[in-house]
C-alpha cells in the first residue's frame, strides 16, 4: 500500500476522525449512563426515605424502638430490597439499623455514624466504607416521638459494575468498529479516485500522436467534472496549436526544397564554367556546400512532419529486421569503407516485426551513419538483431568516440548536436536521432543508448512482436 497517496490519507483521517467520534459517544454513553442510573437511584432512595418517614410520622409519643423497627421490617424490607436503612433518634440514640442485605453488596455495621450536625433538609450524598462506595439518603423528620434521622441508602458497587462491563464493551467494539469503518472508507476512497484513475489512464496514453483522445468526463456535477472539461478543452487547444505548427513546417520544408534545388542547380553550372581553381570556384563550391546542408536539414524536417502526421503507419507490412538490415549494410559498407571503419554483420537472426520496411530501413541507415561519423578510422561498427524477452532486438554498437554522460538525455532531441563542430563538418544538422525515435514510436518500439566516453555507444530498439508471425515474413 502506497502510504503517500490520497486514498490512503484520506482514509487515516478518516479513520482518525471515526475514533475521535467513537471515542467522544463512548465517553458521552458512559457518563450519561452513569447520572442516569444515580439519578433512578436517588429517586428511589427518596421514595423509600418518605415510607420510613410515614411511619415516624404516625407513631404514637410514646411508641417504642421495636414497633418502629417491625414496621420498617414490614414495610420497607431492607435486607430483601438490599436497602440500607437506619434510624437515630436525637441527640444519638440508634432506633433501627436494617440488617445484612441479601446480596452481600455491603456491610452495614462498616456505616460511619452521622457525627456531624444533621441537615437541615434532606440530602443524598456517596460517602466512602470499608466496603466500597454508598449513596445515603439523610431525611431529618420531627415526630410526636421525638426528632428522627432517616438514614437510608445502598451500594454502588452494582452500577459500577455495570459502568465497567459498558467500558470493557466499548474498548472491544470501538476499535472492531473503527477498523471496518476504515476499511469501508478505504474501499469507498478508491470507487471515488475511480475516475481520476481512468483519468490517468487516458492521460497516459495520450501523445502527439493521438491528441484526437479525450479524457473520460465524469457527470458528478463537482470538480472533478469541471476539471476533467477543462483538460479536454486544453487537449483541443493544444492539437489546434500542433496542427498549425505540424502544417507550417511541412509547409515551410516543402517550399523551401523547389528554391534550394533550383539554386543549388544554377550553383553547379556556374561552378562548371569557371576554371579550376579559381576563387570564384572555391567559393562557389562552399556555397554549394552549404545548400547541401540545408537541403539535407529540409529533408529532415520534411520527413519529421509526415511522421507526426502519422505517415509511418501507412504502409505496415510484416518485415524481416534481419534481412532488412543485412541490406541496409550493403548499401552503407562504401560510405564505411571510404571512412576506414568495418562493417561487422555477423550476428543478424530472423526477426519479424510489423512496420513500414522503408522507415525501418531509415532507422538502421540513421543509426549507422552515425556510428560511421563519430568512428575514428580503424574502428569497428556493428549490427545485431534477434530475439529477446518477447521482442524483436535491433542493436547498432560502435568503437567510436562516444557520447559525454550528460548529453545521454539529450541526443534524441532536435537539432541537439554533442559536437556540433564535428557534426557540422559531417553535414549533421542534430535531426538524424531524432527522426529514428520518432519512426520508433510510430512503430510502438523503445530506443535506448548506453555510451561510454571513448568507448563507443551502442543503441538498442525494442520492437514489439506481431501477435501472429507468418512464415517467410521479408521486406522486400
């Protein structure tokens, strides 16, 4: 589980927010149960306290403490009830006190006397015995007998009890409780990410190559949705804005090919009038050199347009990569040899792919020429394909130069030239890579570079395998 990610968040403070909650309501039941069963408690002391009194009240002057006591016995019935009950006529002469209840919850004899002034009015209060907590009713009543303290009460210790059992629950089911909460809320987090997720999904596949995809629009009314419309939105501005760009520069490179051949002509035939060696010539001749490069650049950009717009997936065929790029050799072993670097073929498998023969054929000339450019003479380029963890492997290595580890990131992009003295006295203009990544991911294959600064470099393409590879599969 990713700790850092939203729904894992939101689910801790969710789950934080459920045990603060739970926490607050099992304190609240807890107190409020208590005050509940001592105010029901007091009540009933207090009923009982005006049964004891109605019996004072009624008795003669001269009653005696045993009449006073059968009638409690009789009307009250402590020890049955589990009542305490004791009766003190003043100043300190004990009438009655209830004997030993029938549930054992206290002692009576371990009562503390009331030593104190009595109250003036009734008054129910706990007092701490060597039993355990009680809550005592003291009723001072004035009788035809004589001035009586009514001291009625019973133990605390079953609502305690009871308050403990409620505790030992809430400490069981609060955690239980928070735990499926959580769970509920982690599973409710991710069904709401679902299409922030898919989201990310669309985002993901998106490219230059497809701006025509939108993202799935969720119809919850909230931001999600607006954001959702909004990215789309930006999605059709944004193609808008590379379809102009894609236009003008197929645009600009087509016109510009008719004026640079037309001036490259008129060059070469005032060249062939002037004698050689001459000045003008020279001049001439470096004139032509750079309408060479131009041209050259043109021809780039030109054929970086078409495959932005999607001109590589026109003529897909199945193709043989090793027969293709055996070929492709032939053809670059003069521009090789005229170099003093060897061609090495030597390890070229069978290996169908599915793509347009003729950018893949670019693709391996691209490489090579630039293996062959940044190869000092004497030095070796070669070329492999085969099989490899499902896909087809093309790899072009070389003893060259190679590349500085901070332009690794950068060669594939345009115009990004590692020795831009060198690869202007080649002619390079920095579009070569790029053209070969870009038929790459026209094709869905990976390219990758390992180099290593006078050890030469070697580039790797990953293509993908054809579902079904008919037999005999070729290029040509």
């Amino acid at each position: 589980m990713n700790h850092r990610s939203l729904a894992f968040r939101l689910t801790v403070w969710y789950a934080l927010l459920l045990s603060a909650t739970f926490a607050l309501v099992g304190a609240g039941l807890s107190y409020g149960l208590e005050q509940y069963l001592r105010s029901t408690l007091r009540d009933s002391l207090r009923r009982r306290s005006v049964q004891v009194q109605q019996i004072l009240a009624q008795a003669p002057a001269d009653v005696a403490d045993s009449a006073v006591a059968e009638a409690i016995e009789t009307r009250v019935a402590p020890e049955f009830n589990n009542r305490f009950v004791r009766v003190t006529r003043a100043p300190a002469s004990l009438v009655y006190r209830a004997g030993v209840p029938a549930d054992r919850s206290f002692d009576p004899a371990l009562v503390p006397l009331q030593t104190d002034a009595w109250p003036a009015a009734v008054a129910v209060r706990p007092i701490a015995t060597a039993a355990g907590q009680m809550m005592i009713s003291m009723t001072p009543v004035e009788a035809a007998s004589g001035k009586y303290l009514i001291e009625l009460g019973t133990a605390l210790g079953p609502i305690e009890a009871l308050q403990h059992r409620l505790l030992r629950l809430l400490a069981v089911m609060l955690p239980v409780l928070v735990v499926c909460a959580a769970g509920g809320g982690y599973l409710l987090v991710q069904r709401a990410l679902q299409p922030v997720e898919r989201m990310a999904q669309t985002a993901e596949r998106i490219s230059v190559l497809n701006l025509e995809a939108r993202l799935p629009v969720a119809a919850t009314g909230d931001a999600l949705q607006r954001l959702s419309t909004s990215l789309n939105n930006m999605l059709s501005r944004l193609r808008d804005s590379v379809a102009i760009s894609r236009r003008f520069l197929a645009d600009a490179s087509h016109e510009l090919r008719t004026p640079l051949t037309i001036i490259k002509g008129e060059l070469q035939e005032a060249m062939a009038r002037e004698p050689g060696g001459s000045e003008v010539g020279e001049r001439i001749g470096s004139v032509l050199e750079e309408v060479a490069r131009l041209e050259y650049l043109v021809s780039g950009l030109l054929v970086l347009s078409r495959l932005d717009a999607g001109d590589a997936r026109r003529e897909w065929a199945d193709v043989n990569l090793g027969e293709l790029a055996a070929g492709t050799i032939e053809h670059m072993r003069l521009v090789a040899d005229d170099r003093g670097v060897q061609l090495q073929a030597s390890a070229l498998a069978p290996v169908t792919v599915r793509g347009d023969a003729r950018r893949l054929k670019q693709v391996i000339v691209n490489l090579l020429d630039n293996a062959i450019k940044f190869t000092p003479r004497g030095g070796v380029v070669g070329v492999t394909t085969r099989q490899h963890e499902g896909f087809g492997l093309l790899e072009v290595f070389d003893s060259g130069i190679g590349i500085p580890p901070e332009s690794l990131a950068r060669v594939f992009d345009r115009f990004y030239r590692v020795d831009a003295a060198h690869s202007r006295d080649e002619g390079g203009a920095g579009l070569g890579l790029s053209i070969v990544r870009s038929i790459c991911s026209a094709h869905g294959a990976e390219i990758e570079v390992e180099s290593t600064s006078g050890s030469g470099s070697r580039f790797r393409v990953r293509f993908p395998q054809p579902a079904e590879v008919p037999v005999g599969a070729s290029a040509t």
